[in-house]
C-alpha cells in the first residue's frame, strides 16, 4: 500500500508539473533584453504567462504577478525566437518530374514533424520556420509556415490560428540554373521558363474569369487543384517565395510579380547587391543566404558578406534564412554575424533573423519581437547574439521550453554530428 501512494504521488507531481510551467506566469529578470522593435533593454524584466508576453521593460518599471515563476537570466541575453524564412527540415517534400510545375503540392503531405531535424533547429533557437520545397521545379508546390512547438501532427505545429494548416503558408518558386532541366517538361532555358510560368497564370487568370461569370454552379468550370492554387496566389492568399539568384533572374522574377499582381519574397538573391536599387524600387523583400565555404553552383559565384549592407543601404526589407541543410540550422546566428562584419547595421541584422523574416510569411503580428500581447517566443543566449563563443542555452516557444542545453538529451542535439538526426542510429554514451 505504502509502495502503491508513493506512485500515485509520483504520478500526480509528473502531471501537475507541466501544467504548473504553462499555467503560472514566468518572469525573466537581470537579462539583456533585445525587444527589435524598440531598443536593448539592460537589466531588462520580461513576463510571460498564457502563451504570450504580458509585459517587458526595465527593472522597476514591470508589474509581475503574484506567484510568478522567477528565473534569475544575470549576464545572459534574450531575444525572439528566430524566424527561418527558408528550411528543408523535416523531410520536406513537393513536385516530381513529371512537370515543371506543381501548384497543386502541399507540403504539409509531405512533413515528417517528428523527424529529428526540427531538434536541431530548436538548438538553433528558431522558434517559426517556413518549410519549403526543392528548386528544382519551375514552382514546386505550396509551403507550410509552422511553429517549433511540441507536437506530433503538421496541425499541432501550424503557425496560423485563423485559417486552416493547408491555408497557411506560401508558393514556391524558381528561376536560374536548378528548373531548367534539358528535358521534355522542363524548359531548358531561362526565356522559355518565363514564358512557362507566363502560360500557367494566364491559365488561372481565364479559370477565374469562368468561375465568377458562372451565374449557376452547374455553369461553373470543373475543380482543379492547380489552377485553384494559383488563384490564392493571384488573389493575395499566397505569397511567391521565389528562388533566384543571378541579378538578370531577380528581375524576371519581379516582371512577373508586376505583370500578375502577386506578393513576392525574393530568396538566396546572390546577385542582389547588383540590382539593391531595382528590388527596392520594386518594394520587394529579400530573404538572403551566406555561405561560409566555397562550392555550390557557378549562378552564386559572386555570393558576397556585404549583399545584407548593400540591401539594407537601399531601404530593403532584409531577412536571412538558413536553407538548411545549407546553413546548419543549429548557426543560424552566424549569419546576420557575418552581415554585421561586411558593414550591415547591429539592428538590421538582429532584425533579419526576427521581425523582417516574421513579416514575410505575413506573421509579424504574432511573433518576430518582445511586444505585449506577442507569442512568448524567445532564446536565452549566453552572450552577445552575435558573437562566435555564444551558446543559445534555452529556447520557448509560446511560454514552453522546447530546447535546453543543460538538458543531456538536448545537448547532443546542440553539439552532436550528422548522425544524432538519424532516428535509427544507436548513440553510445559514455
């Protein structure tokens, strides 16, 4: 009997302690706290409770609640959690070679959410990813905005609360060297990629037309996943987020944003410090990528550290994303780092991996900065956000810790090699 209470007891504090972390409020005292939106905070106090941010300010100025959960953070730093604008985590599929485009894949149908990537990425302290797929199509299907949340299912980990998970994510795709292809149903060109592209909205364009001048649904066209996805791209439901590299396909790729009225990202953008004026001009965001070793592809030879500066100059809206397994997800910090060593500015480039990359997928309301009423997404680090030697020690996200480093479990994601993500792996520890 003794033995039986003593589970019981057991088993109750088990239950009750997650419930107790997300039930009463937190606060987070003596950090530097870097808002985004708003200047550094030293000895900063930020509140969470419910999910989201009740209050950040300096010491002496926050009201905590009764009963809060103190965490003492002195001499760390805290800011959001990262907005990766451009990921393969997760396994993430789309299009095959059956055609060069496929606006009627989803890849939500094709998101293993429980693949060990996504730990990697909450090591890396990103918080909201936009899943996206190959370009090797002309368009590859629909992307998936997600929260790294704990969770099983794509549903549990959407990022969007008012539309439904196949809803809520963009449009890829692409241009340059990776859709061309030299074969039958793909282009082999650049002109006749444009042109193809051309062909599908014109085609949705016409499918539109019929299906708002059908007086009956009897009159109306038949159903047709492409065309339908097209029409929320051409209808704002969809934002392009477009693969491009070379400076002549960047400005392709905003022709046609011009001729067919749609929302446009701009990614990699390797030749972007070219035409910085032109994309500006265009008022078009860019979601940029650095490498930090040679090789690749001979369309991003004259990838450079200053493109984020160059941008950042002409009053473009610049964000950096990973394309992980490019960027390991787990460095994603390096990246605005090496932005600020070619010239960008300390707060531009915290904001490119925040609030600017929040904005293009469309959710800066939600996450992205320490703002009241904002989703209590937000990284412990143990020093300058941009400094080589800082560790990311804990990330949460919506008033949860989902990573931390003094957790043996999550260390090794934060510090173990390739074959940590492999699930079937056996790890020996010592």
């Amino acid at each position: 009997m003794r033995t039986a209470l003593l589970l019981l007891s057991l088993a109750g504090l088990y239950l009750c302690a997650p419930a107790q972390a997300q039930d009463r409020p937190h606060v987070f005292r003596n950090a530097t706290l870097y808002p985004i939106s708003e200047e550094p905070i030293e000895q900063g106090v930020l509140v969470v409770e419910g999910g989201t941010i009740q209050a950040v300010g300096p010491a002496g100025s926050v009201d905590v609640p009764a009963g809060a959960v103190e965490h003492d953070v002195a001499g760390k730093e805290i800011m959001p959690g990262l907005v990766d604008t451009h990921s393969h985590i997760g396994e993430v599929g789309g299009g095959d070679g059956s055609a060069a485009m496929h606006p009627d894949a989803r890849t939500i149908d094709a998101i293993n959410v429980r693949h060990p990537s996504l730990n990697r990425a909450r090591a890396g302290g990103i918080t909201t990813v936009q899943l996206i797929s190959g370009s090797g199509h002309l368009m590859s299907g629909q992307t998936t905005y997600l929260k790294l949340r704990e969770g099983g299912t794509v549903s549990e980990l959407s990022a969007c609360e008012e539309k439904p998970v196949e809803d809520c994510g963009g449009m890829k795709m692409a241009n340059g060297t990776n859709p061309q292809r030299a074969s039958g149903a793909f282009p082999g060109t650049r002109a006749r990629a444009a042109a193809m592209a051309r062909e599908q909205f014109v085609a949705a364009q016409e499918y539109q037309r019929k299906k708002e001048q059908a007086d009956d649904p009897s009159e109306a066209p038949d159903r047709n996943l492409r065309m339908e996805g097209l029409i929320d791209v051409l209808e704002g439901r969809r934002t392009v987020h477009f693969h491009t590299h070379r400076h002549d396909d960047i400005l392709t790729a905003i022709r046609l944003s011009e001729e067919f009225g749609f929302d446009l990202v701009l990614h990699h953008v390797s030749e972007g410090w070219k035409v910085a004026d032109e994309i500006a001009e265009a008022d078009v965001p860019a979601s940029i990528i650095v490498l930090d070793s040679p090789g690749g592809k001979h369309e991003a030879d004259e990838l450079v550290y200053r493109t984020g500066r160059v941008l950042e100059e002409a009053g473009v809206d610049v964000a950096y994303h990973t394309d992980d397994p490019i960027t390991d997800s787990r460095l994603f910090l390096r990246s605005p780092a090496f932005g600020v060593r070619a010239g960008m500015s300390r707060a531009a480039a915290l904001e490119s991996v925040t609030l600017a990359g929040a904005r293009m997928l469309g959710l800066e309301d939600e996450v992205g900065s320490l703002e009241e009423g904002k989703d209590a997404d937000f990284i412990v680090l143990s020093g300058d956000p941009l400094s080589v030697y800082t560790k990311i020690e804990q990330t949460w996200v919506e008033g949860t810790p989902v990573f931390d480093r003094s957790d043996p479990d999550d260390r090794e994601f934060a510090t173990g090699g390739y074959r940590v993500y492999d699930g079937a792996a056996q790890h020996v520890h010592e």
